[in-house]
C-alpha cells in the first residue's frame, strides 16, 4: 500500500538514496520501538465517508445517511484504540513516535495507512476517506512539533529538524516564500540568521506532490509557553477527555476567523482544527458571564479562547484558560 508520509526523510536519506523501498523516503533513525521517548503525543483526525465496494466512491458519507463507526488504533502500540464518534471524529494520545501504522476498522474490512510521528507531535488528519483497500486524505494535514536544527539550506529553502527521541529522527522541513518565521517574541526572523542547534517549534502541512512538509510558521528560540486568543465553532466536545476540537468559521487556513488573535509567535501555523485541552482551571461562562459546564456546550456552538500553548511538550495543542460561548 502507498505510504502516506507525515514527513520527508533526513537529507542523509535524500543524498544518498537509502531508504526507499516502499515507495517512500523513511526516518533517518530509530531508537529502536515506537514507544519510550517521554513525550506524549496526539494524531486526530474525521472519517467522512466509509466504501461498501472497492473505491472510495463507493462510500457512505456524512448528512443524510451517518457514517459508521470506526475503530481506530496504532498496530506498533499495545491498548492504543480509539472509536470515531457521531461526527467521525478520532484521536490517540500517548508516548509513541517513529514510523506507526494506523489502522481503522469497519464492521465489514480493515485498512491501514503508516504515519510517520515526531517525537512529543500534535498531528491532525483531515477528511479521510475509507475503502477496502486504501484511504484516502484531504488535501490538509496539520502538525506541529517542537525540535532542533540539524542543518539549513536556505538557498533550496530546506532546513533539517532533529526531534527529541533518544536517538533523534530528522525531518525535512520546507520553506516558503508564505512561511511565518518568528523568534520567540514574535519579530521576523530571516532563514539565514537560524543556527544549527537551535530549538524551533514548527507548524505546517503536507505538500501532497512530494509528500514533504510545508512550514506555514516556524518559531526559533520559543519561549516556554505563548498565549494566544482566538475564536471558532465547536467540532469535537469530549468533556470525559477534557478535550474540545474546534474550527474556524470560514473553515480557512493562515489565522482567517481568528477574531483578537494574538500574541502567541507563529500562530499562522495552527490552522482550521485546534485541538483545545480543558483542565480544572479552565473558565466556562456565555457571553452574559454566567457559568458553564463543558457538558452545556454542544458542536456547532461559537466559542472565544483564551490560552496558551507549552511549546517543550505538544506544540500544538491549546491549554484553555477561558472558554467563552458566543451568541449564535
């Protein structure tokens, strides 16, 4: 089967060919298991329609007929399962990274797609599609991750990425002319003035043509944490969780309905899903001040978050201070 990659392969990989087979470029090491790098991380993500037959265009899809559920889960990691729930929403969490095969199970087959994950990685797979024998991706495929420069080349707009496994894996990362490069209080920084060692939190997508990714925002020299402001629609309530997945409403990328937005570096990296955590500490009240429960807030409601974001453990994910539902 094809292999959907997260990311490209190190540049060692890319010089000297190794690695291939599969018809893909692979990570450049391992430390030997999928598990043990200290660092949780998270891979969400929607079905929006399952095949009965053999394509994807055979599928039941969402609206008038539900989707089915599906079970999702990690083959390489012991107890890791998750089922979509009424909007074919999934995620897994936990101390896993490296090369990882993602499997999802209907009531009739089961099919399975490998992603490649950065150690202590928020990663979100959009509109996927199931058939018997393949799945298919939308064409927006998030993640964030937080790590250190192995090696830039500006000229070819390229810079390599260490993660932080034990033995570190490397990911090509890509810029553009688009790409949001900030230090860690937010003034623009140019690709020549990134320094191998340096910790950068990077925030993109998949270019589906060469299955590298694309930087939207890179942060260099991070700070602990970032607060950040925005507002959007609930997609995902799971209060059992602590865990809120909302989008913006235009449902655009780069910041686009992100009233108030924020003084959080690099935000143009956190595009149409934002997984928000939920903590004890989180403030839940209406536009009128009186307080709410998580469970007095359903998908399809408008809310405005304020937050922050750990960029040393799961750089993409919000820790919500305030939550606050706004009129429809």
């Amino acid at each position: 089967m094809k292999r959907a990659w997260i990311f490209v392969a190190s540049l060692w990989l890319l010089l000297t060919g190794s690695g291939c087979g599969g018809g893909g470029i692979g990570i450049a090491s391992s430390d030997g298991g999928p598990v043990g790098s200290g660092l949780s991380a998270s891979i969400s993500g929607n079905v929006t329609s399952v095949a009965e037959g053999t394509s994807a265009a055979d599928a039941t899809s969402g609206g008038a007929a539900a989707v089915p559920v599906v079970q999702v889960s990690i083959d390489e990691v012991t107890g890791s399962a998750s089922t979509t729930d009424a909007d074919g929403n999934f995620e897994l969490t936990g101390d896993f990274s490296g090369t990882l095969t993602l499997r999802f199970k209907t009531a009739a087959y089961a099919v399975t797609e490998q992603v490649d994950v950065p150690a202590g990685s928020t990663i979100v797979l959009q509109d996927l599609r199931l058939a018997p024998r393949t799945v298919q991706m939308g064409a927006v495929r998030q993640l964030g991750f937080l790590g250190a420069v192995a090696h830039t080349d500006c000229a070819a707009g390229s810079i390599l990425v260490d993660d932080r496994r034990p033995k570190a894996n490397q990911f090509m990362v890509r810029l553009t002319a688009s790409t949001d490069i900030v230090d860690g209080s937010g003034n623009a920084l140019a690709c020549a003035a990134i320094r191998t060692g340096q910790q950068v939190v990077v925030r993109g997508t998949i270019q589906l043509s060469d299955q590298t990714m694309v930087a939207t925002a890179m942060v260099v020299g991070p700070q602990a944490t970032d607060q950040v402001q925005l507002t959007g629609r609930i997609i995902k309530n799971d209060c059992t969780a602590g865990v809120l997945m909302m989008a913006d409403p235009a449902g655009k990328s780069g910041g686009q309905g992100m009233s108030g937005m924020s003084s959080m570096p690099g935000m143009a990296g956190i595009l149409e899903r934002s997984r928000l955590r939920l903590s004890q500490t989180t403030k839940i009240a209406d536009s009128s001040g009186r307080t709410l429960r998580c469970q007095d807030l359903n998908v399809g409601d408008r809310i405005e978050v304020e937050g922050a974001v750990n960029n040393t453990n799961n750089p993409g994910i919000i820790d919500a201070q305030t939550v606050k539902r706004l009129p429809a």
